[in-house]
C-alpha cells in the first residue's frame, strides 16, 4: 500500500440523485502513467473530479503517498501535490501566459525546497524556456494562444506547482493530430523526466495506452477492467466492447 | 459659457463621489457576483464613526483614517459572517441578504446616532474657487474629492497587476474553480475583496457626507448612482466603472443644473434604464473573450 502513489479506494461520487462513480479503486505506482479509458458518462471526469476536491465523494478514499486528501476542498487538494488539468485546460484566457504560469507557482507546499519570490520567478522563466511558443507570447493575454498551445500551457501551469500527481481529463479533445501528438510526446517525457505520478483520461485509446504503463477500463462508474497497458491494447474483446476500437 | 464650465467641474466632483461607490460594487460583483445592496448603507455607518472620532480627538484625519480602517473590517465581516452562506447559491438569496443587512444598518444607526441631519466637515475649505473674478463652482475640497477617489483608484489597479494579492483576485474574478484547482484560497480572497470595497465606500461617505449631510438614509441616492455608475461602466471593469462614474456625475450635474435640480434622481433613473436597454453590457463592452 505504502508504494503507491495515488490510491483511491471504493470510491462513489454524483450530482444530485445520480451517482456517476459507483465504486471505483485503482492504484498508481509512483513514476508511472495510468490512463483511465471507458466511454461518455463512465465516470472518467468525475473521478478526476472527486479525486481533486471538486465533488465530494459519497463514500470511498483518497490517499496521495499516504495522505489522506478525501473530501478535502480543492485549494487544499492542490496544496498537498495534486494537479489537475480539467477538461477543455481552463487556461484563464483573460490574463496573460506569464500570469497564468505565475498562478501556477503560487501555492507551493513546504517541502524543503526554496519556495521564495525569486525561485518561483525562476520557476516561470524555465517554463518560458522550455515551452518558446508561450515563451514568446508570454505577455499576451492567454485568449491569442492556439487549442494546442493553451493545453500546453495549461499542462505547464499545473507543472509550475511542483505536483506528485498530475491529473489530466481530455488533454487531446479538439486539437489538430500534430498537436495531439506533441500532448502525448510530453507527457510520457514528463514521467521519465520528473518521476511524476499521471493518471490521464483520454477518449484517444489507442494514442494513451502506447504512453501508458497502466489501463483502468471504467463502465457505467464501475471498473471493469485493470491491467498493464500492452494487456489491455491486446485485449481484442474488451477494446471492441469498451473502447470501441 | 461659464455655467456650463461651472456644471462640468461640480458634475466631476460628485462623479468621482459615484465611481468610488461604483468600484467598490464592482469589486464585489466580480468576485462574488453578488450586488450589494448594503454598500451605502455600510458608507453611512463608518461616516458615523468618523464623526465621532472627529468630535472625540479634534482631528479630521484621525476621523478620516478611522472610517476607512472600519470600512476594511466591516467589508470583510460582513463576507465571512453573512455573504460566505450564500455565495454560490441562487442569486435571490445574496439579495435578500445584503437588503436585510441594508435595513439592519440603517435601523442600528437609527438606534445609535438617531434620525436628524447632522453636518459633516470637510478635509479643506469649501469656499469656491475663482479664476480670476469668476467663480468656478468648485471649491478646494472637491479638488481633494477626484484626488482622492483617483489616487484609491489608481492604487487599486497597480495591486491588481503587479502584487501577488492582486493576481489571486483577477483570477478568482475570472475563473474561481480553475483558481481554487491552482491552490488559491477562494475563500479569503473574497474577504480581501469585500474589505476593499468596503474601504472604497467607507471613502466615499467621507466624502459625499459634507455636501448632504449625514442621516441613517443618507447613503440611499448615493447608492443608487453608484450602481447606475457601475453599470454604465459594464458592472465587469473597474475602469468602467471609474469611467461611469464620472460621466454620470457630469450628465447628472447637467440635468440639474438646465432642467433644475428636483429632476436629478429622475434623469439617474432614465440614464440606468436607457443604458440597461441598449448597452445592457456597458458602454465600453468589446469584443468578448469569454462567453460565460
């Protein structure tokens, strides 16, 4: 137990009347990409969701190295190393790029590391170098930034908060093939590069189960399916009945 | 010629009264989306305090200085103790909430300092200002009067761009889900939000209260140019609302002044319903960047 890094644990979550996660568990080694796969209304962003503090679970766990985070608010949740890209990247278009990676560096937890003005400064000038096309556009309201571009910066904003866990729902939705596949190029870079725990939601099976090391297969808020990532790509019944491919 | 210089100067003076109520509803409007109806009413009761302070150490800036640091606390008491309830819950509630807390106010200064008109002080003089033999309708506290309400206005908006504090609010105005997933506690930064807009009207009272005198309703047409100011300006944009209030200001001071006074709180009527029914969004609303 103590080895994962994210581990939810019969978890149950709704809106109103309807529970949209039924009982769902699943572990995440640290250092590895567990993609969630399942069709529209499986549950796949509400357990993003009830995982980051958005929706209160009904019932269940959340653990993140052993810190218990159920049913705390999400700023909490945020604080204690969990990053969540939620669908459609909520890049606030209103402020600049550099505005939007500051948020990001705001509210890091005391781990040891310097967590100074200057540091987070530093912090905001690295990503502008690693990513030259926000880099670039750094002082421009973020609305002037391509699909691409803003998944992008919504994904280095949620990297500029130091997280254990990244969370991202959809981070492909909508965007152009070359895009999709610098999303995918990234993530799976970001796991060998910073021993970051992913938990990834993707409609685009095929494309996330080639970068993931995990596949948990969710259906009708339950999980159906949880297995290594080349398994599951194998699986050919499951990927007709569940995955559609 | 003349008098309508002397129309435009006064219209700019009480208009820079109007956008420093209006800020401070936009303020909260922003954050909370909620229009509070309290705002003038909260203006009246720290005007109080500084006359008290006033008659009790001999200083207007102590009083000054008292009002506004009252106006900072009231705002956030009134955030944590009765808005944090219904923040998020259907808007008639944040309604009848903020009108309860204008009657309460109103009844408790009524209680307190009782119904008749008291005078206020004023920071300067209030004799009027001539160039040359001309009077120009104005007189060194009006001076004061935009000063102030420019300087609160331009502090305001380097917080909101250059300070930590400041990017926190914008965001929180913005998107409060995606500010909270980025670990900004929501919670206090609406309190910050409700202080400030409780500083501005706290201002404001101050100073408005010279020119009509200080009642328990005295804050009531002040209020309602605020709000009017505020919604010409977009109800969304703090410079909107600067903006808005001082053209209404100016409008108002004309309407007065050519048609005759008894018809201002009626052309603020017609102004609010004209802008309401063609530029519901503003004078100054663009091109959108984000359809909510």
């Amino acid at each position: 137990m103590s080895s994962a890094a994210l581990s939810v644990g019969s978890l149950a979550a709704g809106y109103g009347g309807v529970l949209a996660l039924k009982d769902v568990s699943l572990t995440a080694a640290p250092a590895t990409i567990t993609v969630v796969l399942g069709a529209n209304g499986a549950g796949k962003t509400t357990l993003l969701r009830t995982v980051s503090g958005l929706v209160r679970p009904r019932a269940g766990r959340v653990l993140v190295d052993d810190t218990d985070l159920t049913g705390r608010p999400p700023e909490d949740v945020a604080r204690a190393g969990v990053a969540h890209v939620p669908e459609g990247h909520g890049v606030i278009a209103e402020l600049t790029v550099e505005e939007n990676l500051r948020l990001g560096a705001m509210s890091w937890r005391r781990d040891g590391r310097n967590t100074g003005r200057a540091a987070r400064a530093a912090a905001v000038a690295a990503a502008c170098d690693r990513f030259p096309n926000l880099g670039r556009r750094r002082h421009k309201p973020a609305a002037v930034l391509s699909g691409g571009e803003r998944q992008l910066l919504a994904i280095a904003r949620a990297l500029l908060a130091r997280p254990r866990v990244l969370l991202l729902d959809e981070p492909s939705l909508g965007l152009a093939p070359r895009a999709v596949r610098q999303v995918m190029e990234l993530i799976s870079q970001l796991r060998a590069e910073s021993g970051l725990t992913i938990l990834l939601v993707e409609q685009n099976a095929r494309g996330a189960l080639a970068i993931a090391d995990q596949g948990v297969v969710l259906s009708l808020g339950t999980v159906v399916a949880t297995a290594d990532a080349g398994t599951l790509a194998a699986d050919v019944a499951l990927r007709h009945h569940y995955l559609g491919y | 010629m003349l008098e309508f210089l002397q129309f435009t100067l006064s219209g700019i003076s009480f208009g820079a009264v109007y956008a420093a109520v209006a800020l401070s509803l936009v303020l909260i409007w922003r954050g909370t989306r909620i229009l509070n109806f309290a705002q003038g009413a909260m203006a009246m009761f720290t005007t109080y305090i500084a006359l008290e302070v006033i008659r009790g150490t001999g200083s207007y800036w102590a009083g000054f200085a008292v009002a506004l640091a009252a106006g900072l606390v009231f705002g956030a008491l009134a955030e944590v103790t009765v808005i944090r309830p219904v923040e998020g819950k259907p808007p008639l509630n944040a309604v009848i909430v903020t009108i309860g807390l204008l009657v309460l106010v109103e009844g408790l200064a009524g209680i307190i300092y009782g119904g008749q008109y008291r005078s206020f002080p004023a920071a300067f003089t209030v004799t009027g200002l001539r160039a040359g033999r001309s009077p120009l309708g104005i007189s060194w506290f009006d001076v004061f009067t935009v000063l102030a309400v420019l300087a609160a206005a331009a502090a305001l908006a380097a917080g909101f761009r250059y300070t930590t504090a400041g990017l926190r609010l914008r965001a929180t105005a913005f998107d409060a889900r995606i500010a909270r997933l980025l670990g900004v506690r929501v919670g206090r930064v609406l309190t910050l939000g409700w202080a400030l807009a409780g500083l501005l009207g706290a201002l404001a009272g101050l100073l408005i209260s010279p020119s009509t005198f200080l009642y328990p309703n005295s804050m009531d047409s002040i209020f309602v140019f605020g709000f009017t100011a505020a919604v010409i300006g977009g109800l969304d944009s703090p410079a909107g609302a600067v903006a808005g209030g001082l053209i209404l200001g100016v409008l108002l001071s004309y309407a007065g002044g050519y048609l005759g006074s008894e018809l201002t709180p009626l052309a603020g009527l017609v102004i609010l319903a004209l802008v309401l029914t063609f530029r519901p969004d503003g004078l100054f609303a663009g091109v959108r960047l984000r359809r909510v």
